[in-house]
C-alpha cells in the first residue's frame, strides 16, 4: 500500500513482471486485504493457543507457566509479525511488494471461496452503516502535488530541467502584462522625420522588427522588418513611401491575456510579436514569442541595454545600478529579490507608486526591506535607480 502508484504504473508498462502482478493485486484491494488479514489473524490466533498447549504439556498448568508463555509469545508476535514486517516493508516497498506477489497472487486465487464468505458480512455491514466504497479511486494528481513532486525529485531530476518544469507550472498565473516590454523602452520609428534620420536609425538599429508610427507615438500605424528594408537602405534615393509599402499591420494583444493563452495565439495566428493593449486601446508595452519563451526557459537574449548589463547582478559594494524600467519580474529573477508583483509591472512604477509622487533626483527609499537611491530622471519619469543589498539577503 505504500508504493508509489505512478512508479509502479511505469514498470509495470515496462514489461517487469513483478509490478505487473502487483498492480492486478492493488486493483483488487478488497479481495487483497481479506486475504492478508485472514492470513494475519490466523496466526495471530493459532500461534498462541499452540505455544500455551506445548508450555502446559511440558510444564503444568500453573498460573506461572501460562503467564510466561503469553508474555513471551506476545512479545515474539508484536515484533517478528507487526513491527518489523511492517517498517520493512514501508521502508523498501517495492522490494517486498514484488517479491510478495508471486506469493499473494495464488494465495488470492486459492482463498476466493473463504473471502467472498467474509466479504458477504463485510458488505452488508457497510451497506447497514451507508458506507459507500469506491472501487475506482482517483490516483490523478493535481499541478499543486505535481509540483511539489517536482521540488522533492531531489537529483532525479537536472536543477535547470526542474527549474523550467516548476516555470511551466506558473505560467497560467503570468500574464503578458508580466513579460512585456513597457512602452517607454519600445523602439519606435517615426516616418514623420526627415529620410535622412529614419536611414540613421534603421542603421543603428539591433532589433530585426521596428514599431512604426507617424508624429504620435501613440499610434503605431505597422511594423517594420529590417531584414525587408535592407535593400532601400541600399539604395540611392530611399523614401518614406518605399518604407510604408514595407510595413505589415500590428497585432494587438488584450491586457491580461495569459502568457500561456497568447503562445497558442501566435502559433494560431503566425505572429511573433503583440503590442499590449488597455481597454481604451493604449499601448502598454510590447510582447514577442521571446519574452514568454524566457518566462519558461529562463533569459537566453539581450534586452535593451540599461545602465546595467542584465543578469549580472550585485556588485562587490553589495549595490545594483538598474534602469527603472525593467520589469519587475526580471529584477526579482536577476538579484533573487523578492519586490511585490501585484501592482505596478515595472521598478519605475513601484516607485512612483510608492512615492505618490514625480520625485527629485536625490530620493531614497525603502521597498520590501531593500534601499534605492533615485539616480536619474527625464521627462517625469525614473530613469535610473541605485539598488542597495538587503542584510538579511546577504
């Protein structure tokens, strides 16, 4: 009764014999039980009374004798047949199970007759009491005992094969509201620029697809794949028409949508890249396949560069110079912090948040037990923050 079902149902499909036998026993409990439990009490009833014949046989039947015969035979049966058969076998369950059903399977066969005997008693008392028994017992796990079957694998598992399968298990929670890129880190084109300008930063430009918009940024009129656009770049005379004959229309993304969801959403609709959207149709960031494949996998590209190369973490003063837009998220994986995540997405909106308030460059704060200087700011909105090392993270 102590195995592990799920492993048992992986050697059993493996063609071992044993745990094939084992599992037939376990799918018939009832039958199963009856027959250890007759089997048990069955010794348990003629050891005794044997061992107290032989002791008066030998000798007499003083109230001495009779006392030392139970005694003994009690203290032999307590140990030798209930404590160390049972800790054996819930220590090394599978050994014993698959050993024992060569021995249990002919014994079940053989002691049908006797246990449909029994069982008829045993039916009509549940039956009396209303007691219903399940047969088919559900042995599904749900994502919560999954999960902590994944944390307990111990070296069964490789840590970064665990670390990816426990990011599977959180992904329903995420929404792309989590993994976006905030709209003020988004790189956009704007067509409504001189030629010259729109060439300069087509050429500067590291990311193969650029937003497109015309004077307002807030409205992104498509997108544009450098790869399509290198050979106007090429060309003596490019123009602003050429670029918008080159522009695919933008895919909007509802904000909330789960991570999850908006993978199948991509593969659904062959896109790789959503801008995120608020009920009143505003921008709120931007989200490629990328961005959900490191919420699983962990971070495998570069984002855009801040004051502080991603991911590498403190320095040896125990401080951390970021760009307050990163998302929180992605600050919380790379210090292994713990900032909150039920509000603002990103540093510069926990702090504004916090703060109640535009502050001014020379601002300190406490969040969740962890100092911040308020290094930089540009058009009311924080640009760079120094992160202090919690002692009790230290």
């Amino acid at each position: 009764m102590a195995l592990n079902r799920h492993r048992l149902k992986h050697l059993a499909q493996s063609g071992q014999r044993g745990p094939r036998q084992t599992q037939r026993l376990l799918a018939q409990t009832d039958r199963l039980l009856s027959v250890i439990l007759i089997g048990n009490n069955l010794v348990n009833t003629v050891v005794p009374v044997l061992t107290t014949t032989l002791a008066v046989s030998y000798f007499g039947a003083s109230t001495t004798v009779l006392a030392i015969a139970t005694g003994i035979i009690a203290f032999v049966i307590i140990v030798l047949c209930e404590i160390a058969p049972k800790v054996v076998g819930a220590t090394y369950p599978d050994r014993i199970a698959f050993f024992a059903s060569y021995v249990l399977v002919p014994l079940v066969w053989l002691a049908r007759p006797l246990v449909w005997f029994v069982n008829l008693f045993t039916s009509a008392l549940f039956s009396l009491l209303r007691i219903r028994i399940d047969r088919d017992q559900d042995t599904r796990v749900s994502a919560e005992e999954l999960r902590t079957i994944v944390l307990e694998s111990g070296n069964f598992i490789p840590r970064k094969h665990r670390s990816i399968l426990l990011n599977l298990f959180d992904l329903e929670k995420v929404t792309v509201d989590d993994v976006m890129t905030p709209k003020g880190r988004i790189e956009i084109l704007d067509l409504a620029r001189p030629i010259s300008e729109v060439v300069e930063q087509l050429e500067t430009c590291y990311h193969n697809k650029l937003a497109v918009c015309e004077s307002d940024q807030d409205g992104i009129v498509g997108v544009l794949h450098i790869r399509k656009a290198l050979s106007l770049l090429s060309s003596q005379a490019p123009s602003h028409d050429a670029f918008r004959a080159l522009l695919t229309p933008a895919y909007y993304i509802p904000s909330g949508t789960s991570v999850f969801q908006q993978l199948q959403y991509f593969q659904e609709n062959h896109q790789r890249l959503g801008f995120v959207v608020n009920e009143y149709g505003e921008i709120q960031g931007l989200v490629t396949v990328e961005d959900i494949i490191e919420e699983m996998i962990g971070e495998f590209t570069t984002s855009q560069p801040g004051p502080q190369h991603a991911g590498s973490g403190w320095d040896i003063q125990g401080t951390y110079l970021a760009d307050a837009g990163i998302a929180l998220r992605d600050l919380n994986r790379q210090l292994s912090i713990q900032l909150p995540l039920d509000g603002p997405k990103t540093l510069n909106g926990l702090l504004l948040e916090a703060l109640r308030e535009i502050p001014d460059a020379s601002v300190s704060i406490c969040i969740a037990g962890y100092a911040m200087d308020i290094l930089h700011i540009d058009n009311q909105t924080i640009k760079t923050v120094r992160i202090y090392r919690s002692k009790n993270h230290a």
